[in-house]
C-alpha cells in the first residue's frame, strides 16, 4: 500500500560548511532558519539532521519566531518517523500542529495532520490515524486542490484497508483514481495497486488481477521499484487463489528478487507469506516454514502486527497440517492474541464516531451550500424584481416573494428527510457493529476461559498422578528392601535388586514432575542468596555420588557475591547444570576430566555459566535438550526432565539460558538473570 510522505534535495559539502559558519556567526534572528536550511542539506544522516533541527528549535523559542519553531518541530518528527520511532515522532508532529492553528500556518497545519496520521498509522492505532486524515482531507477540501484531495483520500483508503474494512478502502480508492486520472497525475499505477489489493480482499480475484495487471503495464513504461514489487506481488497473490499456481509463483519469485536487490523489507514480509501458501499446496512444509520464518523476522522487525498475525495464522495450519498440535494451537493463540491487540471495542467505537462525525460535518455542510446558494439567489431576484417593474404592485411583489419561500421550504424538507434517512441508516450500522463487537468478545472470553481451565486441569493431573503414585513406589521400595534381607538365591536378588533401582528412579521422575507443578504455580519468593555457599553445596553433593573417576572442578566465583533472587529455583537451576556435569563426564582415563563454574555481573543481568570437557552435545538435538522427557544421550539412564527444569526455572526468573560450545570446545551452558 502506497502513503504519500515528504522528499527534499541534497547538497555538496561545501555548500554545507559554508552554511555552517554563516549560521554560527549570524545574529540571534537569522539563526533559526539558516539551521532549519542546514537540517534540510543533512536530512539523510539522522543525527546530523537531528541536532540541526534541534538547533533551529532552540534558537527559535529564543527570538520568538513561530514559523521556524514549527518548522523545526516538523523535522525532527519527521526523522524520529523515517527512523522507526513513531512515539517520539507523535509528540513533535502534536507540538508543530498546535503552533501552526494558534498562528494560522495552514500548510505546516497541513503537513503536521499527516505526518500524525503516517505516524499512528505505523503504530497500527487506526481510530487516531482515521481522525487526523480526515482532518487533513477537510483541509485539503476548503483548498480545492484536486491532487491534495486525492492524496487524502488514498491514504484514508489505506487505514480502512488495514481495518479489513474493504468496501470503504474501494470507495476512497476509486475517489482517488478518478482524480488522478482527470488530473493524468504520476503515481497512477500506485492506487491500481491499491485498489486491486482491496477487491482481493473482499475475494474478487478477478477485477483484483485486472488492476494489478494495469500497473504492471504501467510500469513497463517506467516506476517506482515499489509499485513494480507490490503490482507483482499482488497478481501473485490472485492468481493463486485461481488456482495458477505456476503463474502465481512466477510472479511472486520476480517480486521477490526484485525486493531483495533493493533491500524493500516491508514487501518482502507479504512475499515470503504468499509463497509460504504454494509451498502448503505443493506439500513443500519446510520450504513453507522457512519463509514463514523470514517473513515472521521482517514483520516483528518492522512492527508490523497486521502481517504477524497473518503468519502466525499461516503457521497453524501449517503445523496442523503436519500433525504437529501443540505447535498449531500455540501459533493458533497467538493469532488470536495479535487480533484483540490490533481492533479491540474502544478503537472499534472511535472509527464509528470518527466516521460519523465526518458525514455529519458533511452534511452541514452541504445545508451550509444550499442555504447560502439560496439566499444568494432570492438576493438576486428580490433586486432583479425591485430594478425592472418598480411600478408593479406590492400584491404582485407579495405573491413573487411568498412563492419563492414555498420553494425553499419544499427544498429544506427535502434535505431534512436526506439527513434523517442517513442518520437511521448510522444507527443500524450502529447496531451492527457493536453486536459483532459483543460476539467477538465473548468468543474471546470462552477461548481465555476454556485454556485456563486446560491448564488447571492438567497442573491438577500432575499433581494428584505424582502424589498418589509416590504411596505404592514406597511401599514397593520397602518390600524390595525386605526382601532382600531375607532372600539368598542370587537371581532373585538380582531381580530384586533392579526392581528397587526402576522404582526408585521412577519415584525421582514423579518428584521431578512435582517440582514443574510447583515452578508453574509459585511465585518467586526472593532472598538474598550467598551465591559460592551454593554452589560449594552442590559441587560436594554431587562428588559423594561419582566418584569413580577424579574430576577436576573450579569455582569461579567470589565468596562475598550476593544476589536477590529466589533460593528454590536458583538450587533447581545450579543444581541440575552441575549434576549434569558430573553426570556426563568423559570416563576415559586418557582425559582429564574437568568442570568450571564462574558468575559475573553484566550491567544489570546475572551471568552463570557451567563449563566441561564430558561427552559433548550432538548438534543435531542441540536445539531439542530443553524439551521436556528429551534424552540426547543413552549414557546416563535419565528422564530427560533436568534440562527442562532449569528452562522452566530460568524463565520464572524472568532470564534465559543457552548452549553452546566454548572456545576450546567444550560445553558451556550460560544463564542470564535480571538483577533485582
């Protein structure tokens, strides 16, 4: 979708360093707009740009000088717009407006109107980017510049484009087009896009492809590579759902290209996810996932919530496809998180009121019109009527004059009953509107409720599975321990003894599952722990239960660090990295085995890393070890929780860990801590 956004010209450095030492010498007065000329020479470098603009600023609330205040406004919103930073590009583009209305500065008035909607559109808040356009657009109307009004009106087309709201999108469009082409204005080919972008849509995939095609013709004979990109992505995207495939793809790969030499990230994130949707159909889910995946990165990049959505929906039905549920319901939750997020009941009642506020204001407007065309020609007549028969008789003059009130009456009920029909016609549309809202939200409502009761009910199966298993493993244990004092065959004992060894680890399994239930259902109590006793505990711990082979171990740690954090979970975290350690090590007696364990702070984070020289992680399934019940070796006889735990632990504290090799090629397993 195209918006209009402002453009300068460049200049040389010498013409810049000479401007520099004039604005620098010059008296108080000048100063303000000979920085405002060096922001315009250096606009493209943003600090550069920022720190004239600011300048100009400065020197303008000093001399009072209003325009180039609002001058200087403008552009360093426009940077903080250009870079990304709509938040602080609003609160400049509010500070320009309102200097501009206090001194009737109506082409900065105007400028300011749409740098705000640009920029609220951007932040995908379209109820305030809806109220500043027509804003704008009112402006622009009172002007009579057609081409102004047709910039207006394209770009109040996009919001309601964004909003899904296609009908409305296609009648500003059209409005836009028809202008542009009385006018025979560059940049036609742009509403095409537009235009085809909003019919495919509403699914009406053939007078879609009929626009795109008409820009695409445009453009052979010359346009912008965006226009190009978007006119070849869009006949892509309709000749899919027609089901040419291998035209479709073609397109979509030239577009694809074509944005890629010229670095167009923000096509390519609707590139990536049309061709994502002919990989499904041709079965090609890795290939799908991959641009899945890229276009994903782009879109949380560039903000983009609307495209987030549409590949997080995109990626359900991809893992659906594949039979992976868990995945599809997750990226399912997020689409429907995404969803609230972008339209939810107030800015669905703004764009209402929004809207009518303008058709009201229309309205009156045109009762304005007639009015005074009106009275302009009873005027007219009165004195046409007095000029050529001053001898007529008052009776005559009586009868004329009472006719003529006859016919404006007739004329303001009409308009009353115009006024009244639209004003029924709002309040059904009304209606309608808030009873999608109402259904909407308690679709939400039920899903919210149905996943928390999902989740209750399977904490709550854990829970009474581990505790009730837990009586009989024990009694198991103590009967195999009875056993075993009173039985000599060696075959028996050797059974028994293995059944006490498989009860015992599987009475680990059920704690360990507790311990998730308690890490999903607490919360973090924090203390402050003396980090070296810690970890001197585990380290002891754990050498009392492997010592068939020395293993080396260094603490790099000093004895006076102290963080807050909570205890427990720092124990479950510390406690199975340094198990793991031991647990894995390399039994060789030609190695020399050996652990490192050191802390650091980092700024504000917490810093623990477990280094050692054991049997190393396959990086096949590095990226599966914190999966819960993930075993990536069959040295150690494990139930692949520990792993999971730490994650689980690490992420209740608000931090994350990694794996990965060290520089001599160990394993090195770091975990990152905010301080509190």
């Amino acid at each position: 979708m195209f918006a209009v956004c402002l453009s300068f010209e460049t200049y040389g450095q010498s013409a810049l360093d000479s401007l520099l030492n004039k604005a620098e010498s010059a008296e108080l007065k000048d100063k303000p707009s000979l920085y405002m000329d060096l922001f315009v020479k250096t606009r493209h470098n943003f600090d550069s740009g920022l720190y004239y603009a600011d300048e100009s600023r400065k020197y303008a609330l000093l001399v009072g000088d209003s325009l180039n205040y609002t001058r200087a406004e403008y552009a360093i919103a426009f940077l903080y717009k250009n870079q990304g930073y709509a938040d602080e590009a609003i609160i400049h583009y509010l500070n320009a407006l309102k200097t501009a209305r206090n001194n009737d500065f109506t082409d900065r008035e105007k400028a300011s109107l749409n740098g705000l909607a640009l920029s609220y559109y951007s932040l995908s808040q379209f109820d305030k980017s809806l109220k500043y356009h027509f804003e704008s657009l009112e402006l622009r109307e009172k002007e009579g510049d057609q081409s102004e009004i047709a910039i207006a009106v394209n770009n109040i087309g996009l919001v309601y484009y964004q909003l899904n709201d296609f009908n409305k999108a296609i009648v500003y469009f059209q409005r836009a087009l028809e202008v542009e082409k009385v006018l025979g204005e560059n940049g036609i080919e742009g509403t095409y896009v537009n235009l085809g972008l909003a019919l495919l849509g509403l699914k009406e995939f053939d007078r879609a492809l009929d626009n795109f095609n008409r820009a695409i013709e445009l453009c052979s004979e010359g346009c912008s590579s965006t226009i190009n990109v978007e006119s070849l992505n869009g006949a892509g995207a309709c000749l899919f759902e027609l089901g040419r495939i291998n035209e479709a793809k073609e397109n979509l790969i030239r577009a694809m290209r074509l944005a890629f030499r010229e670095e167009m990230e923000t096509s390519l994130v609707s590139i990536y996810n049309n061709l994502a949707k002919i990989d499904l159909v041709e079965n090609d889910y890795e290939m799908a996932l991959n641009r899945l995946d890229s276009s994903q990165t782009l879109a949380v990049k560039l903000g983009d919530r609307s495209w987030t959505k549409k590949n997080f929906k995109l990626l359900a039905e991809l893992y659906k496809q594949t039979g992976d549920y868990k995945n599809a319901f997750d990226n399912q939750v997020k689409y429907d998180s995404v969803s609230s997020a972008i339209l939810n009941d107030v800015v669905a009642k703004n764009l209402l009121q929004i809207q009518v506020d303008f058709e009201e204001r229309q309205n009156l407007e045109i009762i304005a019109l007639k009015d005074k065309e009106i009275g302009r020609r009873t005027t007219l007549l009165l004195l046409s009527i007095i000029i050529s028969v001053l001898t007529v008789v008052i009776i005559f003059i009586l009868y004329r004059n009472n006719k003529i009130r006859r016919r404006v009456n007739n004329k303001l009920t009409a308009a009353n009953k115009t006024i009244e029909s639209q004003n029924r016609t709002l309040t059904e549309l009304n209606s309608v509107l808030e009873e999608r809202v109402r259904e909407r939200t308690e679709e939400l409502r039920e899903s919210n409720e149905a996943l928390m009761k999902s989740n209750n009910d399977l904490d709550n199966f854990i829970y009474k599975t581990s505790h009730d298993i837990r009586g009989p493993l024990a009694t198991l244990q103590g009967i195999c321990n009875i056993a075993l004092m009173d039985i000599n065959d060696p075959m028996a004992v050797d059974y028994l003894q293995k059944l006490s060894k498989t009860a015992y680890k599987l009475n680990l399994i059920l704690s360990k599952l507790l311990v998730i239930n308690q890490i999903n259902n607490a919360l973090p109590l924090l203390e402050d722990v003396r980090l070296h006793n810690l970890v001197i505990s585990m380290v002891d711990e754990n050498k009392m239960s492997y010592f068939s082979k020395e293993i080396s171990v260094k603490i790099e740690i000093s004895k006076s660090l102290t963080i807050t954090s909570d205890p427990d979970l720092l124990k479950i975290i510390l406690g199975n990295l340094i198990s793991n350690a031991f647990k894995f090590h390399n039994d060789s007696k030609r190695v020399d085995s050996f652990i490192i364990v050191r802390s650091c702070i980092e700024g504000d984070l917490f810093v623990f890393e477990v280094i050692d020289n054991g049997v190393g992680i396959e990086e096949s399934v590095a990226h599966q070890i914190f999966d819960i019940f993930s075993k990536t070796s069959e040295i150690q006889d494990t139930a692949g929780l520990g792993l999971y735990l730490v994650k689980l632990a690490t992420e209740k504290l608000d931090g994350k860990i990694e794996v990965k090799k060290s520089d001599e090629g160990d394993t090195l397993f770091r975990v990152t801590l905010p301080l509190n």
